[in-house]
C-alpha cells in the first residue's frame, strides 16, 4: 500500500494552503492566488532551473517553520525557497519586501530605454507592469546608459538588447527545446549580454518561443513587429495539424488578417503548448487554422479594452461544435 506524502502548511499574507514537499513558496503563493502571488520575470514554470535571477519575486519569511520558527535573517526569492511544514510568509503585508521590490524595479531599468511608445511589447510587457507598480517616475541615474544596437538574429527574431533584463529564459528555451543553441549569454556582470555564436542565425524549429518567454520586448517577432498595437488586435484560439507540433496557438487578428501567431499562456503567462516556427511564422493564412473561439484575457489588461467583433467571414470558416455555439452567443 502506498504511504501518503504529508503535506506541508504554509500561510502567506495570513491565507493558508497545503502543498506537496518540495513546492516553492512561489507556486504555494500561486496555488493561493491574487495579490499574494509575488511577480516573477525570470521564473518560468514549464522552463526546468529558471528563476533566482531577477530578484522580482522576493518575500518576507516571519516563521521558518513549525520546528524552527525562527524568521529567515534576509529576504528570499520566493521562486527557488522551497516551503517548510508551518511556514509564515509576507508578501503584499510586508514592508521590507515592497521596499526592495521598488529597488529591484530601479535595478531592472537602470540601463532600460523609455521605449514603450515604440516597444512592440508595450500592452503586454512585465517590466512595464512592475513600473507601474513598483517603480518611480524619476530617474537617479546621471551617467550614460549601456547601449546597442537593434540587431536581426535571423530571419525571424529581432534582438534589442537594450530592454534585455537577462532573465536567461530564451537561453533555457534554445536548451531545452532545441536541438542545437545558437545563442547564449556573453561576458559577464555589467558587461553580460544575450549574442549569437559568431553571428549565427537563430533558425532551429522551436526557436520561436524564445519569443514568447521573453518577458521584455528584447526578442521580437519580425514577421509582425509594429504590425499593429496588440491592443488593436483580437486574439482567437485556433488549431491546425501540424506534425511538430500540438498546432495550439492564439492568432492575433486586425479585421481578417493575421497579424501573429503566438503560442497559447496561462494566467501567469507561461506557455502551456511550444509551437514550431512553422506555425508561428509561416501559417498567416486565416484559412489554415480552425478557429475555436475568443481568446480569454483578464479584464485588468490593456488589451481587454478591445471587444471582440468577429469578421463576418470568420463564421463561415468555423466548422466546429463549440465555434458555432459562440458565434449564435454572440449574435443574441
Ligand atoms: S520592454 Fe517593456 S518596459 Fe521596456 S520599452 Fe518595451 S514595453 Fe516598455
Ligand atoms: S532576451 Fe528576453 S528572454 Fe532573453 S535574457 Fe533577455 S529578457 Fe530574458
Ligand atoms: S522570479 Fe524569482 S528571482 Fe526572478
């Protein structure tokens, strides 16, 4: 007979939930959810050994644990701490965490341009949500920021290393979903930097969701940069066959045309199914996929002040159960 794992309690912002030995406080916080749950720019859930870079996610830690209840003398990164049995964490109640969360913001755009008027990623970009949020509207820094030069890493990425805030997830994704890295982090502290081996071009098969890791608008998608404001754009859920893929993906739609294709995310923003670049890159024909419906996105985003209309002629290309039950939903 199996033995049951005993669970372990831990509060957080004085709500409390059970979780299996070995979760970090970070998903303990998520499985709670709301406000308690810390941001994360460099954790990556599907991504094995992300986070611990950023800083973003670091909490207070009031008990240790039912055996030692000992408050932790520093802050922790929620995202790589794992939960103790009786563990008293502070999030959005503490002081300390919310101070050094305005630091890490500061931190994060010591270097960072004010691009957001011409960032492809403005609407949906972390690091402009954690300056809401965290950061100040002046600036402290008087000396000159590091900068580079927009650079084409192959056909279909554009790097913009001066919003890069090297979080390394496009590094785990070329490692863990590729055959073949072409591209990694150079040098090291001030000087560290996302490049190419010699000037390679990244081109591997599910290269793409480099794309939709990156937090900040440093990798971009060039098959649909400045194509449109994604608030302007009404994302839908669709599939295709694909033989390399799943074929989920979200098609991000001005009028009937396709202006990207993007890989499906949770609420926390993290893919829940890679797509190739074959899907992403190439498949811009609305008549390739099947469309299933309007794409969920949470009402405090920029991009839900857009209401959905669907194009008259999508409803002819719905041929599925639950397409045609929206499209008679919407019409009511
Ligand atoms: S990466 Fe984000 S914060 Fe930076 S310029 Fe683009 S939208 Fe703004
Ligand atoms: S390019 Fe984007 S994903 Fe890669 S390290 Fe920089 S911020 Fe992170
Ligand atoms: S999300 Fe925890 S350190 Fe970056």
């Amino acid at each position: 007979m199996s033995e049951e794992i005993k669970k372990f309690k831990i509060t957080i912002d004085g709500q409390t939930t059970e979780v299996l030995p070995g979760t970090s406080i970070l998903e303990a916080a998520r499985q709670i959810g709301g406000k308690s749950v810390p941001p994360a720019m460099c954790y990556y859930k599907p991504l094995e050994n992300s986070g611990g870079r950023c800083r973003t996610c670091l909490v207070e830690v009031s008990k240790g644990s039912e055996a030692d209840s000992r408050p932790m003398p520093k802050l922790v990164a929620s995202c790589r701490t794992s939960v103790m049995d009786g563990m008293e964490v502070k999030n959005i109640t503490s002081e300390k965490t919310q101070e050094a969360r305005h630091a890490v913001t500061e931190f994060l755009l010591i270097n960072h341009p004010l691009d957001c008027p011409i960032c492809d990623q403005a609407g949906e970009c972390h690091l402009q949500d954690l300056s809401y949020e965290h950061g100040v509207e002046a600036t402290r820094t008087e000396f000159e920021r590091r900068t580079f030069e927009p650079e084409d890493i192959g056909p279909y990425i554009k790097l913009n290393m001066n919003r890069c805030i090297l979080c390394a997830r496009c590094v785990l994704v070329a490692n863990q979903l590729t055959d073949n890295r072409e591209h990694g982090i150079l040098f090291r502290g001030e000087h560290a930097e996302i490049s190419t081996n010699l000037n390679k071009a990244l081109e591997s098969d599910f290269i793409g969701n480099v794309i939709d890791v990156c937090p900040v608008g440093a990798l971009t998608d060039r098959t649909a940069r400045f194509a449109s404001r994604v608030w302007f754009t009404k994302p839908v859920n669709a599939s295709c066959e694909c033989d390399k893929c799943a074929g989920k993906a979200v098609l991000w739609m001005k009028g009937e045309e396709v202006i990207r294709v993007t890989a499906r995310k949770d609420q926390y923003d993290e893919v829940q199914d890679w797509i190739c670049n074959e899907c992403r890159f190439h498949k811009k024909d609305v008549k390739r996929w099947n469309i299933e419906g309007p794409r969920h996105i949470d009402r405090h985003s920029v991009i839900s002040l857009n209401h959905y209309q669907k194009p008259k002629n999508m409803i002819n290309l719905l041929d599925n159960a639950d397409a045609k039950e929206i499209s008679e939903k919407d019409e009511k």
